[in-house]
C-alpha cells in the first residue's frame, strides 16, 4: 500500500499516461480513468491500475505475476479483459508501458 495521497498519486500516473499519444482523462462513477478515442482503456482503482486487455493478455498475466490481479473497481464483478496491477508507488506504472500501449491498441481496435 502507497504512502502517497490519492491525489498526488493520480497525479503521477498522468504524468505518465498523459504524455501517450491520444490519451486522455476523465472520471466516470467515481474512477479516474484514461481514454483514447473515447474509450476507456485504463482506470485508477484503489492502490492499482486497471488495464483492458486481449482476454489470452490478461489471463496470462494473472497467473505469471504476483502484482496482477482480476480488476473488480468497487467490488464490483470482474470481466475477462480487465486486469488490476498494483504498485506500491506510482512511478514503478513506467515499468509497464508496454502493457499500457497494448491495452491502446486493443480498445482502438474494439467495435
């Protein structure tokens, strides 16, 4: 668990996510969340990050990291494509930019 205010920590994961190409930002029911083409492919819920990806992705990152979990925003029920990664500080998300650029693709691709 991060030591850092949720705003300060917000604040960092914009100051990474924000520099992506087409990115934006927005609240929706209480998440913060990240947007591109205007879909969501990234959210802020407690001290993780949750990440839409491919359903084989985000199995797989499930069961071969110990930092990702289903993403269950509120308790609410998880979904095959939505992934949860925790760190304890915000600036180790740099280290998953790849993940961050591939849920990009995946939701500019969906329909």
């Amino acid at each position: 668990m991060s030591n850092v205010p949720a705003s300060a920590r917000e604040g960092q994961i914009d100051g990474l996510l924000l520099k992506l190409p087409g990115v934006t930002t927005r609240t929706i029911n209480g998440l913060h969340g990240y947007f591109v083409n205007d879909r969501m492919f990234a959210c802020i819920s407690g001290d993780g990050v949750g990440l839409r990806l491919p359903v084989a992705t985000a199995r797989e990152l499930q069961f071969s990291r110990d930092n990702v979990v289903a993403f269950q925003p509120k308790g609410l029920p998880s979904t095959k494509e939505w992934i949860q990664i925790n760190r304890a500080e915000a600036a180790e998300y740099a280290k998953d930019l790849e993940l961050f650029a591939a849920a990009i693709e995946f939701v500019k691709a969906a329909r």
